[in-house]
C-alpha cells in the first residue's frame, strides 16, 4: 500500500515536472523569437526597413526591396491589371521569415544521378545570410507569397521545351558551388553528397540531430574600421560602423548585400596562417568609393579629406562639435529624428521647445531631469524660473529669491531620473 | 572581218564561264543546311565551374578510358593548357579572373562544329560529314589518315593517335552523333552540373545567348562566339572577358574553305566548267579548222584563178 502511495505521487510529480518544463522551455522559446524578431525590425523615424518586417499588414509589398519588374511586366500595375508575369506568384503574403522559422535541414533529393541526395543545413545558411541578401539570395524569385519550391520554375529534367532557365540539377549547383568552390577551392561532390547506397534518411537524422541545437555564431559588428589606404596625405579612412548601422538604421544588405562567404570562410586560408589576411579581391576605384559616396554625396564631392585623414579620425563628439550635449535624455536617438531635412545637419535651434511641443506646464514631468519640483512651484508657469522658454540654461531664481541660485538651492528635492 | 568575229566569239566564252562560275556558287549556296534543323550548345563562361565532368562524361559515352569521378576534381591540370587529344576529346583549361582570383575562368574546348567545316573540304577520300543537325562526323573506315583535316582546322581540333603504329585513327568530338539520334542529349550537356551546357536549336540558343548578355551586361561581353566565326558555328561562347584571352583564334565571318572551296566546286559543279572548257576548246579548234579550211580553199582559188 504504502509502495503504492510512493510510486503514484513518483507518477504525479514527474508529469507535473513535465508540463511545468515543457511550458518553461515553450516560453522561453516564444520569448527569444519575440526579441529575435524585434531585433531585426530596424526604425528610421516613421519609416520601417522593409526586409526586417515580420509581417506586411501595414506596409504594401511595393515596399519590398524587389524591383517591380521583377514580377510585374508593364510600367504601372495596377489592382485590374496587374501585369504579373506567368511565374511565378499568385499570393501576396510577405516573405520576410526569421531563420528559426524555416526547416533545419531539407532533403534535396529531387535531382537523380550519379550521386545521392543532399541534406542540406538550412538554418545555418539562413543564418549567415541574414547579414548579406537574405532569404532572396536564394529564394531569388520568391518575392512575395509563400516559399515556392524550386521546382516551380526549374525543371527536374534538363531536356526540356524552355532552355531559358537552368533546370533543378543547375539551379541548385549554382547557388551552392557559386560560394563553396570559392573558399574550399575545389567542386568536389561528395563535401555536400551523400555517396550512392549510403541512407539519406540517416544522414539527414545526423545533420538534424547537429543543427536542432546548433546556431550560427551571432553576426557580430564591429565598434569601428579604420582602413589604411594609399591616399597621399590622407592615408586613415575611418567608418564608424555602429554609428550607421544604429544611428542612421542601416540595414546590413544595404551595404554587405554582395558580400563574400569568404570573408570568414576561408578554410585553406584558416589552415595555412590564421594571420594571413582574407584574400582580397580587386575592386575598382568605383567600387571601393561606392559604399560611402552613395550617401555622403555632397560631402565628398572633390573633398577627399572628408574621409581621407591623416590619422584615425575621432568618433563625432556631438557636444564638442555643437555644444548640445546629447546625454544623457537624445543618446538613443537617430540622427534624423530630430534632423529631420536631411543632409542639413546645421543651424538647428537647440531650445526643447522647437521639438517638445508638449512642455508645458502641467504637462511635462519634471521628476524626469532629476528635480522633483515641491508644490509651490509645480504650480508655477515654465517661463517664470526658465526666462523665455530656455530650458538649456540654468534656470534664475533671483526674480523671487533673492541671493538664491541653482544648483545651491533647488526647487524641490532631487530625483531618481 | 575574221578578227572581229574571234572577239565577239572570246567575249561569249568569257560570258557563259562567268555565268557558269556565277550558277555554280549560287546552288552551292542553296545546298546550305536548313538553318532550323541546326542544332547547337551554348556554353556560358560565366557559370562554368571547371569541374570537368563533361570531360569524363565524353570519354565514357565515346569508350575512351575514364578514371574515378573524384580525380577530376584536381584542379593541378589546369597548370598547363591543354587541347582536345585521342584520350579527352574535350577538355576544360583554366584562366586567371584579373576580378576576383577565387572565381577563375573555365572553359570547355571541343570542335566547334562548323557550319562550312574546313575538314569537310579538306578531306581527299570525302571520309567527313556535315550532317542535318549540325555535327561534323567523319567515317573511320574511308580515312586514309593524311591528316589534311587537322591542317585545315581554324580550331585544331582534330587529334590524330601518333602513339599507335598500326591503323592509327583521327579523333575529335562527334557531337555525340550516336545519342542525340536516339533522343538523348550529348554526354557532356547532360553531366554538367551546373548547365553551363545548355543543348537546343542554334537559332534559340542565338537569341537565349543575347538575352542572357542583355540581362547581365557587367557580366558578359557584348559578343556571342561562333555566331559569325568561320560563318558561324553550331556550339556557340558567352563570356565575361574577350576570347583572345581565352585563347580562342581571331577569325574572320568568312568560311574557312571559302575561297578555296569556291574556285574547286565552282569548276566542277554539275560539271557545267569543264564541259564548257572543253566546249570552247572544241570551239577554238573547229575555229581554227575552218579558218584553215578557208584559207587553203581560198589560196587553192587563187591558184585555180
């Protein structure tokens, strides 16, 4: 009886373990797809980069960053006659997915030959892709709608009535050798095939078994580059990388959109010297300027020392530069939330009011710049301590007291901000 | 008078050989192959990834001795440059992308299957063949091994197996004539991984091949190899740098035979030159015999006077 007693609440005890973990586990889950998802959504003002959008409720596809001719054949689409090309669309959902979000390794075993099927990690390649073209660089058509399966368009047999467009066996070998033989320096089949009479389904269980739990190590940027160029008289170029990525909102494909697997996967490289510096492909005079003088147009225009320093330039000191110190309430900020035209960055009028119209009394917390002002002046109009509505000077209390000034005296007690 | 005569009797001569000449080039052109039959391969440079499986898928559907899939992969071949030999009747060579060294570029050699082949013409025993869809195909058993062919070739393509003593033979790409009369794809098209091959009408290869380039216009350069060449080709080139660096020959838009073959055929075309030499050669002496004739008969009056 009393063993009885024992193993049922035993019994009850781990199921009730169970489902406590389970739920655990599924918030923990939720929550890191939640904050995955709010990472990736990139504010600039009003505005919403597209990409990072988990869903289009609110922005039309035609913010996509997809040409419209991509799937639309004539100038104007239009809702009656939208033009659509024959392939392949036919719904308009987004296609923005966070790579948790797609399979962890599919089985790519449509194409028959000599070799076998390929289990094909696709998380991690999601992953990775995140800070280059995204989803598209190999979901190349699938614009909108739900993902299409390659097959769609690419035929699995290579003699066929459209020689157009390279069939599955091509599409495939394309995407993946494009980078594979660029860092491993070779196209051999079986680094991806699995050899014939060997099981797919077992590979595909290992791969599985690896990547349920392995991730691709976060894409981490870095503070800033400082480039060492042959310039004559301005041999320093500094780009700091957090400025733009988190003041200015830049989206990582905006610039890194053609960007090489071998900038971290250069495995012969990797072998020979780990200090041997990554490969580096030529570029021309073109290519090296375009990232920067796409933007910062008028800034260079015959002005190479914009960019071009004789040592590593200093991080711009907003309060050294214009005496309006940005700590410690406008840090988070970007830039054109309050320089709103842009490129003119200059002449702003540094009164809180020009942007704040709501400080005002009665209005705005006080307690919030570290005063808690007592009831005799709570009561008081903005203007009678802060003359003419300037908040960025000391406030003059010799109006009423006399002798008495801030900081020595405050208006109330201090506060936690 | 009789002078007069001779040169109008020159001048119809002159005509008819002109017109003859003239007849003959014009049916030799109406023999041309239907342009619609052509087949062809487009190769694109740019997605050849040099892994050389068309060269084992060649030297297996041709009974060639192939080795293990996983040897072609050695990229050490590429050191030298290779042509087209008895044991690889095509083969891939490798250049330096000046761009981007890790994404060199690859290209497959093989005979470009002319449309006015030069080995045709060439050939004394008539051993090669233009065939309806484009492949130039030769029969082992008339070849009398002069090796005229691989002279004539604006490609150097045919190979000759000078390691053999006894009935040597001339080898070179066959279009893989067998299989596409039964419906299959040439072996190297059908192997290639990545369809840097792409088989069909040369007429719609033609148009895929600019579209392509119209697509990409940074990628490739504004030219399509073999449209024109030698008068044009079946197997036709897309690449993103110029042929000569690809060591490709620089050739003209005339045929290769052109001239050679327009003073041979036209002579003896429907044999219409030679009968027509004869005939004015018949003409000159029955010319002559007359006026012989005539004199004699005229001196034998004066001398009956």
């Amino acid at each position: 009886m009393k063993r009885k007693i024992i193993f049922t609440s035993l019994l009850i005890f781990s199921l009730v373990f169970i489902i406590v973990y389970a739920k655990v586990d599924n918030n923990k889950a939720r929550e890191q797809k939640k904050t995955q998802a709010s990472e990736t959504v990139t504010q600039i003002g009003n505005k919403t980069i597209v990409p990072e959008v988990p869903n289009d409720k609110k922005y039309g596809h035609a913010m996509m960053p997809v040409d419209c001719k991509t799937c639309h054949d004539c100038e104007v689409p239009t809702k009656n006659n939208p033009c659509l090309k024959a392939c392949p669309r036919k719904e308009f959902i987004t296609i923005y997915h966070l790579p948790e979000e797609g399979p962890t390794v599919v089985s790519l075993d449509e194409v028959k030959g000599d070799y076998g099927a390929v289990a094909f990690s696709h998380k991690v390649h999601a992953q990775m892709s995140q800070m280059s073209g995204g989803c598209e660089t190999c979901h190349h058509y699938n614009t909108t709608g739900p993902v299409l399966k390659c097959k769609t368009c690419h035929s699995t047999t290579r003699q066929r009535a459209d020689i157009s467009v390279p069939d599955l066996e091509a599409a495939f070998h394309r995407q993946c050798l494009n980078c594979h033989r660029q860092w491993s320096h070779s196209t051999d089949c079986q680094s991806c095939h699995v050899l014939k009479g060997q099981n797919i389904k077992q590979v595909e269980a290992e791969k599985l078994k690896k990547f349920k739990t392995y991730s691709h190590p976060p894409l981490t940027e870095p503070k800033k580059v400082i480039f060492k160029t042959n310039h004559q008289g301005g041999d320093y170029v500094t780009f700091f990388h957090t400025e733009h990525t988190d003041n200015f909102g830049i989206a990582c494909k905006t610039c890194h959109s053609n960007d090489n697997c071998i900038n971290c996967h250069d495995v012969t490289l990797k072998a020979i010297d780990q200090n041997t510096p990554v490969r580096k492909t030529h570029k021309s005079f073109q290519e090296h300027h375009d990232p920067c003088s796409k933007c910062h147009v008028q800034q260079i225009e015959n002005n190479c020392s914009f960019c071009h320093q004789d040592q590593p330039a200093e991080a711009f000191n907003h309060l050294k530069v214009t005496g309006f110190n940005l700590a410690p309430f406008h840090t988070n900020l970007m830039c054109n939330q309050c320089h709103k035209q842009p490129g003119n960055f200059k002449n702003m009028d540094k009164n809180c009011t020009s942007c704040h119209n709501n400080f005002v009394k009665g209005k705005f917390d006080h307690k919030r710049v570290g005063i808690e002002l007592n009831e005799t002046h709570s009561d008081l109009d903005c203007s009678d301590c802060h003359k003419n509505n300037r908040f960025d000077k000391s406030p003059d209390c010799s109006d009423c007291h006399d002798g008495y000034a801030y900081p020595k005296q405050i208006p109330g007690k201090k506060a936690k901000r | 008078m009789s002078d007069n005569a001779r040169r109008d009797f020159l001048k119809q001569v002159g005509i008819t050989t002109a017109a003859t000449v003239g007849l003959s080039s014009i049916t030799a052109k109406a023999d041309e192959y239907k342009s619609g039959e052509v087949q062809g391969v487009l190769v694109d440079i740019g997605v050849c990834v040099g892994c050389r499986n068309c060269e084992r898928a060649c030297q297996v559907a041709h009974n060639l001795p192939a080795g293990d899939p996983e040897e072609y992969h050695n990229r050490d071949v590429y050191k030298e440059f290779r042509r087209p030999s008895t044991h690889s009747l095509t083969v891939v060579n490798e250049f330096e992308n000046p761009k981007n060294k890790l994404i060199p570029y690859d290209v497959k050699y093989q005979c470009m299957h002319c449309n006015h082949p030069a080995c045709v013409s060439a050939c004394i025993v008539g051993a090669f063949t233009k065939n309806r869809n484009g492949a130039v195909t030769w029969d082992t058993n008339k070849c009398i091994g002069c090796r005229y062919c691989m002279v004539a070739c604006p490609f150097q393509i045919p190979t000759f197996e000078y390691d053999k003593a006894i009935q040597p033979k001339i080898m070179k790409c066959d279009f893989c004539f067998e299989r596409t009369k039964e419906g299959l794809l040439p072996a190297c098209v059908a192997n290639c991984p990545v369809e840097a091959l792409t088989y069909g009408n040369r007429d719609e290869l033609l148009v895929l091949a600019k579209k392509r380039i119209a697509r990409y216009p940074d990628k490739y350069i504004q030219k399509v190899f073999g449209e024109d060449e030698v008068g044009g080709t079946s197997w036709l080139y897309i690449a993103p740098v110029d042929f000569e660096k690809l060591m490709f020959p620089t050739l003209g838009d005339k045929p290769a035979p052109g001239v050679t073959e327009a003073i041979q055929h036209g002579i003896f075309s429907y044999f219409i030159p030679p009968l027509a030499l004869f005939g004015w050669l018949g003409g000159v002496m029955w010319l002559s015999k007359r006026k012989k004739e005539l004199t004699e008969s005229e001196t034998k009056k004066e001398e009956d006077k």
